[in-house]
C-alpha cells in the first residue's frame, strides 16, 4: 500500500500534482538456484484531483517481474505494469522497466534505473541514477 502525490500525465494535456492511494497483492516464485525470484501481483489505484475527468480515477491492474541477483551485491528488476482507468478518467498507463541496485557497502548503494512509459497516449523514457544511504 502506497500514498501520495505523484506527477501525472491527464487527457486534458495538463501534468498536475495528483493525490494518490495505491495498493496490491500477489505471489512469488523462487528459482532452484535461489538467485531469482518471478512475481505477479494484482493491483488498484484511486487519484485524485479536479484536473481528472470527474475529479478522480480508479482502476486496476497488474504487475509482473523478476528480481535476479547476477552477482553477489548486484540485483536487477526487471518489470511489466499496467492499470485500466475504468472510473473517472479513463485511461490505461503502462510502463515496462529495469532497476539496478549495486550494494557498495553496508549502508550505500548505488541505483540506475530505466524506464518506458505510457500515460495519456504520450509515450516517454525516464532513467536516474541515485546514491542511496541507509541510516
């Protein structure tokens, strides 16, 4: 479960910030190697903001992916995710993605992450690069 405001895309052409609750569930497999594991999870989403058609949506969706850790330190997620808008504003985002995350030490992490996005009949690439520090 997940709360929010997010930047959003919206069929009027506007990008506002939108207030979000999103939340799922699903399951997980582990590989015989016990360097992998594959997951689909079920998913709903409400956002909120007068910019949406009605001032809202609400939909659902899926996710799917797997986290597989090539080398000790290094784990990759690689993903699929989509949502059908069914209330309010109408629309279908999707995206489909990889996120790295390299342990450089016990507190710090190195993260790069690449993604293809579709929101309101725009399609666009997004990627960072972040330091993490755990404390």
């Amino acid at each position: 479960m997940a709360g929010g405001w997010q930047r959003t895309f919206v069929k009027n052409g506007a990008e506002p910030l939108v207030a979000g609750l999103d939340g799922g569930a699903g399951a997980t497999w582990e590989a015989r190697d016990r360097r992998a594991l594959v997951y689909a999870l079920g998913e709903a989403a409400l956002h909120v903001h007068h910019e949406l058609d009605s001032g809202f949506s609400i939909g659902a969706g899926a996710r799917v992916g797997a986290l597989v850790d090539p080398v000790p330190r290094w784990r990759i997620n690689a993903y699929a995710s989509g949502i059908s808008q069914f209330w309010g504003e109408r629309d279908t985002p999707a995206s489909v993605g990889v996120q790295n995350r390299v342990a450089l030490g016990r507190d710090t992490a190195l993260r790069i992450d690449f993604a293809r996005t579709r929101e309101a009949d725009r399609r666009f690439n997004a990627g960072s690069l972040s330091l993490q520090v755990y404390f």
